[in-house]
C-alpha cells in the first residue's frame, strides 16, 4: 500500500470496457488476514451491482449474476506473464500435463513442453513458424523433442542439429530459453485479449530484441494489446513515440506520462528515440528525473 498502513489501509479500483457497456469495480480494506472486500460491483451502463461478501475471495468468482460471464470473459483475457527464473529449479525444469496443461500459457512459462506439444499436434504450422523464429536466433536449434512419461507428463528438452544427443533446459543460456518462452507467448494460435509482461528483454542478445519488437508489433495488428515493463533503450528504439509512456517518483507519487511525436519532431530528424534518452533529452523515466 501507498507508504504503509498505517498511511493507506484501503484500496480501490473501477474498470471499464466493451465502450463503457461493462465493468467492475471493488474496495478493499487491509484487516488481520489480509484484505477484505468491503464492496465488489458489476457495472452495466454506468449502474453497479453490488455482489460483494464482505470476505477475503473476490466473489466475482462464483457469481450469477447475468453480468457475470461478461466481465469473467473479460477479466479471463488479461494474462500477465515474467520469464525471469531460469534457474536450474526454474518452471521451465518442470514436467506438464499433454492434456491438461494445453488451454493457456502459464504466466511462468512452465507448461512450456505440454503447450509446445499441442501446437505440434493440432496447429503444424504455427508449430513450425516458432521452431523457425528461435532457429533465427539460436541456428544451432533443431526441434524439441517430446517423451510423454507413462503419466502423460513431459517435460523441456530438445535437440540440435549437429549432435543426437537430447538436451533440457540447462543446456540453454539464460537469453535463450527466455526468447523460447516469447517466441511461444506471441506466436501462439490463441492469443489472449491484453498480454503484460515484465522486462521481456533480459538477457536477449541486440538481434533478439529486434525480433521481441517485431513479434510485439504482430501481436498488436491481430488485435491483442501489450503492455511491457521495460529499462532497455534498445527495445523502446523499435517504437513510436506515442507507444511510450515514462513512469517516475515525483514528490511520492507515481506519474505516467505519454510521450509526444510532436514535441521530439526537430531531435528525431537526426536522433532516433534510444539516441534521446541517453542524452537526456526525454526527460521522463531516468533516475534523476524531478519536476
């Protein structure tokens, strides 16, 4: 909470979509076990219906109401995702389910096989277009190679194309694997409707991040938004400036600030948009940024 408890106990939240047809909104209050759902509203044209419990769950979960599934549709397509764990306990190290871990990516990226494995055998070209997008990057990359166990399990493990020997997870870098787990995030056949994701960019080699840019920009014209956390300068130079916005601490507040084509016209006739920020000359987002 905003500087503590003892300064903010409560919380509240209102969203809207479908053109302000629909939305949800809720207030939380900190108590004892952790937050307490004081109200919890379905909003149809600007009316709130109130479904709140006054418990711990939201109730949105179990409720009938005939706004429900509307919202529940629309809450369902937010997926955030964060691929930073490569370790050697990483998700990625971890066995899934060919049948029951295939409806969505997991936001860790640890159905990564089991997904793989269903694109494989329902979507071949799809399939195939992510083996050819990671081969771009890593060429020495054959095919992954799948064992179901007698559990229906598999798990991470592929083959390269100058060896017979079948490797796992560990055998790849850190910037690898996590340009794998994109790859299959954003050329998937099934997007979700919003995909946020946190420092997308670690470890990824300069070519990688080009291609992160590019799969973004896809994803966007076949209609599913992205919104990215991100320090890297070489990633925000793919983009526009209207697709940018600054975040900073200024005086205990976080402010958010869209940047404008208009006012960097003249600087980005000879600089481009990472050229400006190492210079400081967008002023929003650097550490020593104050008003």
């Amino acid at each position: 909470m905003h500087k503590g408890k003892k300064n903010t106990d409560a919380i509240s939240f209102k969203i809207e979509f479908a053109n302000g047809q629909n939305g949800y909104s809720a207030n939380l209050q900190s108590g004892t076990d952790g937050f307490v759902f004081l109200s919890e509203n379905l909003i149809y044209r600007g009316d709130p219906k109130d479904i709140s419990r006054s418990g711990t769950e939201a109730h949105i979960k179990v409720a009938d109401n005939y706004r429900d599934p509307y919202v529940k549709t629309f809450l369902g397509g937010l997926r955030k995702y964060h691929f930073h764990d490569t370790s050697t306990n990483s998700p990625f190290t971890q066995y899934s389910h060919i049948e029951n871990d295939v409806y969505y990516f997991y936001e860790d990226g640890m159905n990564l096989a089991a997904f793989m494995y269903h694109i494989q055998e329902n979507n071949k070209i799809v399939y195939n277009r992510i083996i050819k997008n990671i081969q771009s990057i890593a060429p020495y990359f054959s095919d992954f190679y799948f064992a179901p166990n007698k559990e229906n399990n598999v798990r991470l493990q592929w083959t390269d194309k100058y060896s017979d020997v079948v490797f796992g997870p560990s055998d790849l870098s850190d910037g690898t694997l996590r340009f794998i787990a994109l790859s299959v995030l954003f050329l998937q056949p099934n997007l979700p409707d919003t995909i946020i994701i946190d420092e997308p960019e670690l470890g990824l080699h300069p070519a990688a991040i080009a291609k992160l840019a590019g799969m973004m920009k896809s994803v966007s014209s076949r209609g599913c938004q992205v919104i990215v956390a991100t320090q890297s300068t070489d990633l925000i130079s793919h983009f526009l400036p209207e697709d940018i916005i600054t975040v900073d601490q200024i005086d205990g507040q976080t402010k958010f600030n869209r940047l404008n084509s208009s006012n960097l016209h003249q600087w980005l006739e000879d600089y481009t948009i990472d050229d400006l920020w190492k210079r400081n000359i967008i002023t929003g987002g650097q550490p020593n940024y104050t008003l």
